[in-house]
RNA sequence: GGCCUGUUCGUCUAGUGGUUAGGACGUAUCCCUUUCACGGAUAAAACACGGGUUCGACUCCCGUACGGGCUACCA
C-alpha cells in the first residue's frame, strides 16, 4: 500500500489523462488576457503531457462579430501557441464550434427537465424586469429568479401540465431554466483559489437552454466539457462566480465524478486607475493590447496589434506569462521550452496584475538584443524607407550590428538610424557650436584628406587613423569626434563614429564630411 | 445593494512563524565612453489598517478599509 502510493507519487499514472481548452467566444478580438489564458491553458497541457484544445463557444449568434474566430486563430498561430483539437484539427471529438454542436444540447436540457433540475419558463422580458423592480422595491435580498420568485412566475412548476403542453405545442417561445434547490451549499475546490463555497440560496434559476434553440454558455461549457472529456478547466477569474452553477450541472447530470478541476486565473488590471485592461486603455496610454491589428468590422476602428508595433511573439508570450505567474527563481528570460517545464498552476498568482507597458518593452530589448544581425535585416525590409537606393544585405546587417544594442524594436533601428539610409540634412551649427574654433576647419580638411588617402575602409583602420591625427594634433577627441558625427548622422549620439562611416563608406563619409565643412565659416 | 474574490517597493513578484523582507522593470547617481545605448555598480522605494493566536507574526484566524469580478434568453 506504502509502495503503491509512493509509485503513484512518482509515476504520473494517467488515468485521467490531461486535456484542457481555451473556450473563446467570437465577439471581437481576442486581448491580452485571453491570450494569456491560451498560453496557461497550452503550458499546463504540454508540461502534462496533455492535450490543448481550442473550443470556439459561438452560442449567442447575436453577438457575433466577424472575422472573429480567423483573429482568434491567426493571433495563436503568432504567438505559437498551437492547439492539438480545434477547427479545422479535428482530433475525435468533433466539431469544436458550438453553432455546429447546436443538436447536441436540446437532449441534456429535456433531461434536466424530466428529472426535475430545470423547467420550461415562458415569461416575457417585460415581465421579468417587473419581477426585479416588485423584489427591489419590497427590500428584497436578492432581486433574481430563484426558489421564491419562480412561485410568481409562468413557468411549468406554476401551470397546470396542459397549459404548459399546449404554450409549447403553440409554439409560444420559452426557456428552459435550471432549478437551483434551496437551503443548499456547494462547495467546490479551486487549483488557485482553494476552497470555495456558495450557499444556493444566492444563486438563481439560470436560464440555460435559450428561446433560440441555442443554449447558454452554462450549458453548452457543461455538456461540451463533459463530451471532450476535459479534465482541467482553466479559465479567467470572471467565471469563478458561476462556476457552483456548472458544479450542479454536472451533478444533476450524472457527471460529477468526471468533472473537471477547476483553476480561475486572476485578470489583467489596467497600469493606471482601477479595472479590467480594455482596449481603451491602449489607445488611451498608447501601447497595443491585441495580438494582430484589428479593424472593426462595424465602425472601421483600426487598433494596432504587438506585432504591427514591432514585438516579437517570444517575448509578449514571455511577459504576459510573468503577468500572475512566478517560477519562483530568479531567471526571467524563458524560451517556450524552458516556460513548459517550469510551469505550474501552484504558482499563479491570486490577484490581479497590472499591465505594465515598460516591462514589456524591456522585454521585447531583450529577445532584440538576442537576435542576429541577419534575422534582424530580414525582419527590416517592411519598414525600409524607400528603396530609391539599393541596400544591400550586408550593409543592412552591419547597420543592424551597430544599432540593435540602442533600441527595442526593429522599426527603430531605422527610425534611430535613419543617418545609414540619408546623408542628414545640416542647416547649421548651432548643436555643436561650442566645438567650431578657429582652426577646426583646416584640421578637418585634413582628416578628410587622410580618409580619402585610406586604403582599406574598415572601422579599425579610421579609428586608428583618427587617433592617430588627434595625438599628432595634440587635440582631445571631444574636440573633434562631435563635429565628425554631427556632420556624419546630423545628430549628437549613435554607435562609434568610425563603425559608421566604415558602413557608410569612404564616398559617403567624405561628402557628408565636405558638406559639413561649407557651413563652417571660420578658417 | 447582494454574492464571490483579492491586498508585499510606483509596477511584476520572491517569501509558507524567527530574513539586514530578495530579484526584475522604472527612477536617481556613479563607472565605462567623443556621444547615445549596452554592460557594471550603488541608492531611494513595500508587508493596507485594527484586533487576536503565539515566546515570536509579512506569513495563521477574525474584523475594517480599499480594489476587482459576477449579479442577462452575453460569454
């Protein structure tokens, strides 16, 4: 027995084995936090030997938004967070949009109803908003429907058998509602919150089965879990207030003993002021909170997405996976593998985490930094200013080797070194003033006839020489260098002046140099 | 309003009864450097509050405050 259970300590023994999903609904694009809900969802599967399924619970076709489920996809494939069951992946458990599941639902509804859990409900909205109103004005704990009001209201717990028959035989629209029994309370474990209870009491008569045909995302989650056999669901804290609702489901089911555990994540805040991070508050701080750009299909708003903004999809999985989870190590750069094996739902975090713009920029210089000057030049070409001039892959590299330590995205190594694609625009003197003495133009003169004189045009050989001139010279290098890179790139910082006019070449260097020189007026 | 849930530097977090409360981002200063950055170093910066429990609480319990979520025929 000792041995027995120390084996099972050791040895994962998958009786159950892991399959878990990331249940988006297609109403917009998906954010941040449900990208990061896909990414917990994807390590803990791959960590368990589990299974990723990708589930789209499209059941209020009023809501729809198209383009939705392509967005919800392509942001996956992105960040490369792919899923082993999904549409278009059919893994046995087929089909993964809930439209298309639509007949399966009606079945576990009328059996709720023929074992007395739920009940056919025919009341109006008018009717239901009244109910509220007469419960709030008589001070009424809770204004919902539940044990108490439904004794108020038509339903078939409250008409006679045939009226209820002939409503529906009459084709009269109804529900199907749960009937949550009194004077109960559910208890259920959470993997991150712990216990939790809920009296019955405070719950009400969800409708789970809608007029439409279609059921509610209660159910439709129920019976879907069940049927894909998921055996984790992990899902954003929004869910924890309704998950004893679905633990009575699958009671009345029959299912509990294949129900799933449940692990609620805490939601992504705002970085400023208080609340859940919107798509608001990107435009309104001026990072982006969606994957891929999306244009809204109604209106035409256009938000762009990380990688429109320039970050690489390693590193936003990498900060959002840092945003409620901790290794517990200090390390903070994780590759996908490094992240699986580390990851662990005992180390989510319980409360919310503020969405912080600089760390992921931080981040992002980092997975930069770690890039090669080749993938680099390549990642450049659609943001290339116009190609009037060939850049060659070489030249591109070497501007990528000079520039990628100073910036964090790859647009800015162009927009930082904008000098490599143009000669500056120099109208006059005044950023370097202080260095135009007399006789700075004669020594520069002469610079540029050592430049021209030199046969190889390597960064060595012009710092080399140029050290060379400022000792002979007896000058300080602050003296000269200034004036050099303010005529070479028409701005006052950047790499070593030597390693840009190397790039530049000797031509370019010395023009930008002899253009410099005409505004000195001094001799 | 009701219910649920949470609270360690500005931010992300480590910490599971005894620590000088650690790291990272950001900020400041210094070093490196013609400059900008990178890198390195240093500094300022936190246990929401009040009661317990205990020899001893950031750690456990209760309350308060504050935050967040839910409260639809939306997910």
């Amino acid at each position: 027995m000792v041995l027995f259970s120390y084996l099972r300590s050791v040895i994962p023994i998958n009786m159950n084995p892991v399959r878990v999903r990331f249940a988006p609904s297609p109403t917009g694009p998906l954010h941040i936090g449900g990208l990061r809900t896909a990414l917990y969802n994807y390590l803990f599967a791959r960590k368990n030997n589990g299974t990723f399924i990708l589930r789209i619970e499209d059941t209020d076709q009023s809501r729809l938004v198209p383009g939705a489920d392509e967005y919800i996809i392509d942001s996956l494939n992105w960040c490369r967070i792919p899923f082993d069951e999904g549409p278009g992946n059919e893994g046995g458990y087929e089909p993964y949009r809930q439209s298309e599941r639509k007949n399966i639902y009606r079945q576990y509804a009328e059996k709720l109803v023929s074992a007395g859990h739920a009940y056919y409900a025919f009341d109006s909205a008018d009717e239901l908003e009244q109910m509220r109103k007469r419960l709030k004005d008589a001070g009424a704990k809770n204004q919902q429907y539940d044990s108490i009001s439904r004794m108020q209201m038509k339903n078939s717990i409250t008409l006679p058998e045939g009226d209820v028959k002939r409503r529906i035989d009459a084709g009269e629209p109804y529900v199907i509602r749960i009937k949550i029994p009194s004077g109960e309370t559910v208890t259920f474990k959470d993997l991150i919150h712990g216990t939790v209870a809920i009296h019955t009491f405070d719950l009400d008569d969800k409708v789970i089965y809608k007029s439409d045909g279609m059921p509610t995302y209660h159910l439709a989650n129920v019976v879907d879990d069940y049927l894909m056999k998921i055996s984790h669901v992990i899902r954003g804290d929004e869910w924890l207030p309704s998950t004893p609702l679905h633990v009575l489901l699958y009671r009345f089911l029959g299912w509990e003993d294949a129900m799933p555990q449940f692990a609620h994540l805490p939601l992504i805040l705002r970085p400023d002021g208080n609340g859940k991070l919107s798509k608001r508050d990107g435009d309104r701080l001026g990072f982006p909170v969606f994957p891929l750009t999306w244009k809204d299909p109604a209106t035409g708003e256009v938000s762009e997405g990380f990688r429109a903004r320039g970050y690489f999809p390693e590193a936003v999985m990498n900060f959002i996976a840092f945003l409620g989870w901790n290794p517990g190590t200090e390390q903070e750069l994780f590759t996908r593998e490094e992240l699986i094996d580390a990851f662990s739902l005992d180390s989510v975090q319980k409360a919310g985490a503020r969405f912080d713009n600089e760390k992921a920029k931080w981040f992002n210089q980092q997975y930069l930094h770690r890039k090669t000057d080749d993938e680099l030049s390549r990642m450049l070409s659609p943001f290339l200013p116009e190609k009037k001039i060939h850049y060659s892959n070489d030249f591109l590299k070497n501007v990528c080797r000079l520039m990628k330590e100073r910036v964090s995205f790859p647009h800015e190594i162009i927009s930082h070194g904008d000098y490599f694609f143009s000669a500056p625009v120099i109208s006059d003197l005044k950023a370097v003033e202080k260095k135009i003495k007399p006789g700075i133009k004669s020594l520069i003169e002469e610079l540029v006839n050592r430049i021209n004189r030199l046969t190889v045009f390597s960064s060595e050989e012009i710092d080399n020489m140029i050290k060379g001139f400022i000792a002979e010279k007896n000058i300080n290098t602050a003296e000269l260098l200034p004036v050099l890179r303010y005529f070479i790139t028409g701005t006052s910082g950047g790499p070593s002046v030597h390693e840009i006019m190397s790039v530049l070449g000797k031509n370019e260097a010395v023009n930008r140099l002899n253009t410099g020189l005409q505004l000195i007026i001094l001799p």
